[in-house]
C-alpha cells in the first residue's frame, strides 16, 4: 500500500469501523455455516484457479477464513502455505481443526494493512468476506489487499450481487449486515483498486438452508496490475 493509501484507510478507520455482532454472529453459526452452504463448485472452482496459478510453496493469505472449508484446505492441500485471518474466534477454532497445515489469526482484516501477517503474498482468497463491510469501506480493503500482494501476485474474490450498504439480513438465525455491487459497478471498484480482470463467473446459488435466500455469487479472478 502506498503512504497515500494507507492514510486514506487510517482515516476512515479512525472514524470508527462498527463491526458489533459480526463476528458473534458467526461465533453462533460455527458448522451450520458449512451445512447451509454445500456444493461450492464457484467456489471451488476459483479457488482451482488460485491454486494452480502459483508454484506450490506459493504464501497465500486466505481473508474472512471461516471454518477454512473448502478454501484453505484447497489451497494448502495444493502444496501452499496459507496463512488464514478471521474476525470469529468460533470460526477460527473450526478452521484450526479442518486445516492443521495452516496458520491461523484472529483479527479484523482492516488491522492487516500494518502488514502484521506479512507483506508480498502471491496471492490472496477473499470468498464472501468483503461483504461484511460497509460499501465505503470497500474500496479501501481492496487497495490494501492490492498492496499486501507482490507485483502480479493473485486475487481471487467473490461476492454477492446486490445493490446494498450495510444492510441487515437474518442468517441462519443471526442477523448480520452485508454490502454489495451490481457486477459492473464491482468490475469498477476492483479495476479501480490496481486489479486486471483475468477471469469471472456468476452463478445463481441455492442454499441448503431456507434461512438465507437464493443469490447470485460473483467471482472475479484478479491480478495486480
Ligand atoms: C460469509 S463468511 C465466508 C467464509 C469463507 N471465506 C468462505 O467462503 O467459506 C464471512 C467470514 O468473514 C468473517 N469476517 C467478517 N467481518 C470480518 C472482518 N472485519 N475481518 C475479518 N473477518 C471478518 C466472518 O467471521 C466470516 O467467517
């Protein structure tokens, strides 16, 4: 991240990130989190395209974590070293367990742009964790993802479609607020950001659970430009 960047981010945060029952809502959820979402194949097949894009050894840094199903274990049983990062202690214990190979922290991801797990990644997994934050918030992850990854290093994110900011949606018997972009406007704040666009994918996805509704998940495969 740029001086510039990292000011501009300090600045907003100095504003207060209100992150109050994000993270215990998903200490609540723990493994139903996987019951209600089975099937990944977008998931797993962008994470396919993370993996095999990297040499194995490849430090990938895996954002929003969750239980580390199917992602980090995707990735590390791919040969990489995946360091993962969560808001959810309860979270953070699953993923312990379903993934021994990895290295896990508990943390808000705004707190990574000091670099404390580390700077010059190869690539980074961001699966459905950029919309727990308030839309402004955003584009300031995003440059800060941008610069924890070295030149050409990887990006893969998703997202939900979704035209909303910081809205209140039940989940899974929680409620948690979540943030989203119709797809141009997300190929916008990511290009915006320092990102090419190297590939992408949407698909409608049904949950298991009636809970959460039906949406449309967005895959976008990034490469710092
Ligand atoms: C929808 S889940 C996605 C989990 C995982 N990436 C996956 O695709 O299976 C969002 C995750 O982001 C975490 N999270 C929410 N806000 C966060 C923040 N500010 N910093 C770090 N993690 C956060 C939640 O605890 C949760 O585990």
């Amino acid at each position: 991240m740029s001086g510039d960047d990292r000011r501009e981010y300090d600045g907003y945060a100095r504003l207060g990130l209100d992150r109050s029952g994000q993270a215990e809502a998903f200490d609540a959820i723990g493994d139903r989190y996987d019951e209600a979402f089975p099937h990944k194949e977008g998931q797993l097949a962008a994470g396919e395209w993370l993996a095999s894009s990297l040499p194995p050894g490849s430090r990938i840094l895996d954002v929003g974590c969750g239980t580390g199903l199917p992602t980090a274990r995707q990735l590390a049983e791919a040969g990489h070293k995946v360091v993962g990062s969560d808001l959810s202690p309860g979270m953070l214990a699953l993923a312990r367990t379903n993934v021994p190979d990895a290295e896990f922290h508990l943390g808000d991801l705004a707190d990574l742009r000091d670099g404390r797990l580390g700077r010059e990644f190869d690539g980074i997994a961001a699966f459905f964790t950029l919309l727990m934050l308030p839309r402004p918030e955003i584009p300031h992850a995003l440059h800060m993802l941008h610069a924890l990854l070295r030149p050409g290093g990887l990006l893969a994110l998703s997202m939900v479609e979704a035209d909303v900011d910081d809205f209140s949606i039940p989940f899974l018997g929680n409620t948690i607020r979540v943030s989203g972009y119709l797809r141009d406007d997300l190929r916008d704040v990511v290009t915006q950001a320092g990102f090419e666009i190297a590939g992408e994918n949407s698909l409608a996805y049904a949950p298991a659970s009636t809970d959460v509704p039906p949406e449309i998940q967005i895959f976008l495969n990034l490469r710092r430009a």
